[in-house]
C-alpha cells in the first residue's frame, strides 16, 4: 500500500517496519552462521545461499529505506 506524498508515518509505524527488516536479516544470518559452525560436514552451499537470500534482504531493506526518506 502506498502512501501519499504528505502524509506522515507516525514513529511506532517506522520502529515496526525497521524491526521487521532487521528480524528478517538476523534469522537468515543466524540460520547461514548456525548450518555452517554446528554442522562441519554440511554442504558449503546451504550457508552460501542463506547469505544471498540475506544480501537480497539487505538490499531491499535499504531500496525500502531511501524510498521512506524521499517521500518526506
């Protein structure tokens, strides 16, 4: 959903959002470092693709983030 240009997000909105970025960024990190050190056999391909699903995750974050900061 988008917003109109002169509306404004109240801080609790911009808190919950940022939250959900940084929750989504940390379990995907914390899953890719947990396969990589708890299991010494494990394929060096799972924690690789759990580290591009969290550069995926970074960028749109911060696409998410500059598009925020132009609207206002």
């Amino acid at each position: 959903m988008t917003r109109p240009a002169g509306e404004v997000v109240p801080p609790e909105v911009r808190r919950a959002q940022t939250g959900t970025w940084v929750g989504l960024l940390l379990i995907t990190v914390g899953t890719a470092f947990g396969a990589f050190f708890v299991d010494a056999d494990v394929d060096p391909l799972v924690p690789g693709l759990f580290a591009v699903v969290a550069a995926v995750e970074v960028w749109l974050a911060l696409r998410w983030w500059r598009s925020r900061r132009r609207r206002r």
